[in-house]
C-alpha cells in the first residue's frame, strides 16, 4: 500500500481522501446548506408579490374595504411567517399549522379582525396571541403601536427572533397568559383576541380606553366574532359578526 508522509504520522492515501472529504462537507456543503436556510427562506421574490396582489383582490371580494388592512396584507410576506414547507400555500386564504399545535390565522380572519378594530396611526394595540406574528406585523405596518402576548414560550421565542430579521418592530412582546392582559402598558386604544375565548376576560374590558374597541371571537368550538366598544367607565356595546374557528384561548400554562 502507498503511504505518504502527513503530518509526522504514516496515513494511507485513501485516509486523507476521505478526510478531505469530510472537510469539503464541513467547508463546503454544509455551511451553503446552511447559507440556504438561514437566509433563503428570508427572501421575498416578485412572485410572492404577485400572491399577495391576487390574496388582496379575494379579499376584497370577500368584503374587506379598510384600504389599509389591504395595503398591509399586500405589503407583508405571509410565506416568512409560515414552516418553508407549506411556503407554497402561504397564499392561499388559509390557516396552518405554526408548530406547537397552533395556527396561523386565515388571512381573511386577520383583515376581518384588523378592520373591525378602525385601526389609526400610533394607535396602541394590545394582541392577545402573538403566534406566528403574521397579525402583529399587520398592525405595526398599519403604523399601530402593537404589544403582544404569547403563552407557549417556543412560539414566543421563535416569533420575538423572526422580527428583527424581517425589520418589524412590535413596541413590546410578552411571553404570559393574555386572560390578564398587559396591566402596566394599558390603557390601550385598541385589544384583539387572536385564540377562541369562553369568555370575555375582564381585565381586557378594563384594559381599554373610553371609546376603546376590543375584538374577540366568543365560544368553544365555533367562535361568534364579537366587538365590544367601551362607552363609560362601566358601558359597553356589544356586535356580533357570524361565525369563526380559532385555536382555543388557553387558561393553564405548560
Ligand atoms: N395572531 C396569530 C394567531 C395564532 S393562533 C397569528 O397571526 O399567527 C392563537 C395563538 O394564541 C397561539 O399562538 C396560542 O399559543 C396563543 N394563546 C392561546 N392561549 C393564550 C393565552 N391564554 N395567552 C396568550 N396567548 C395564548
């Protein structure tokens, strides 16, 4: 067998062959396929304008009016928030699977909740449900102040590293139970309920300003989506607006 020197110690040929291959893999492959996901999934192509052009234009057939719910939705890169599995559905007017055994809420349902809440610039919103962030980064391109809350700690911290990458800037993310709302942030101008809800917790009425709207899907395995708008300290006027199907809003935390 052929032996050559390397490195004071005797290794046969086919050693350092399969050594430079394994260092092709470490140098060459490997951190391309890395290169790949890190920064591949982060792209947003003129195709997936294009989605989001045709998502706007069912929506709006869908009923949605608020020009800047609409001009939100065909601004952010739905496919970002979602597994880069179900990228080619990203734009389909669908909710997914997020991991954790949550969703990401139908487009549809995002524009229908986003525009009972009469959304203005600076407006500070409380979201009960960060999950994905596709609804927070709605909000915050509609120019609101948005402080979000998320039980499940793996979606807390996957969604909290996402926004930097993407350039959306939520003024605060919570890793907590939303039944309590945020008390040392509030008043707010505005709260959305993002999880189907037994029942509408008090701290999130008394959590909102006078003249103060709080959106919230009310039941257990279909949801009626209701809006609340506080009138007086101790008055509220109630909407209902049909049915939903959110992930339950859940007491107990893991
Ligand atoms: N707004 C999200 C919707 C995610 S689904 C999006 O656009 O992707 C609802 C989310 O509510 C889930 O992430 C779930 O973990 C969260 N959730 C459920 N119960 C909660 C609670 N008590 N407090 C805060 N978040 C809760």
């Amino acid at each position: 067998m052929v032996k050559i020197q390397f490195l004071k110690s005797q290794i046969p040929v086919r050693k350092i062959i399969n050594r430079f291959k394994m260092w092709d893999l470490v140098f060459g492959i490997f951190p391309s396929i890395f290169v790949k996901i890190k920064y591949q999934i982060l792209e947003d192509k003129a195709k997936h304008q294009g989605l989001r052009n045709q998502l706007v234009s069912i929506l709006e057939q869908k009923g949605i009016t608020d020009k800047n719910v609409l001009a939100a939705i065909k601004k952010i890169p739905r496919h970002l928030f979602l597994n880069s599995s179900f990228e080619a559905y990203a734009y389909q007017d669908k909710a997914f699977p997020i991991g954790a055994g949550q969703t990401i809420s139908q487009p549809y349902t995002v524009a229908f909740q986003s525009q009972l809440l009469e959304v203005k610039k600076e407006h500070k919103i409380l979201e009960i449900g960060t999950g994905s962030g596709y609804q927070t980064a709605v909000l915050c391109s509609m120019g609101a102040k948005v402080y979000s809350v998320e039980r499940q700690n793996e979606l807390f911290k996957k969604t909290s590293n996402l926004f930097p990458k993407l350039n959306i800037r939520p003024k605060h993310l919570s890793f907590g139970d939303g039944y309590k709302g945020l008390p040392s942030y509030a008043p707010f101008d505005s709260i959305i309920v993002t999880a189907g809800a037994p029942f509408i917790p008090q701290p999130l009425m008394s959590q909102l300003k006078i003249g103060g709207r709080l959106v919230i899907p009310l039941g257990e395995e279909v949801q009626i989506m209701t809006l609340l708008i506080r009138k007086n300290e101790t008055q509220f006027e109630k909407h209902e607006f049909g049915e939903f199907r959110f992930v339950p809003l859940l007491e107990d935390k893991n």
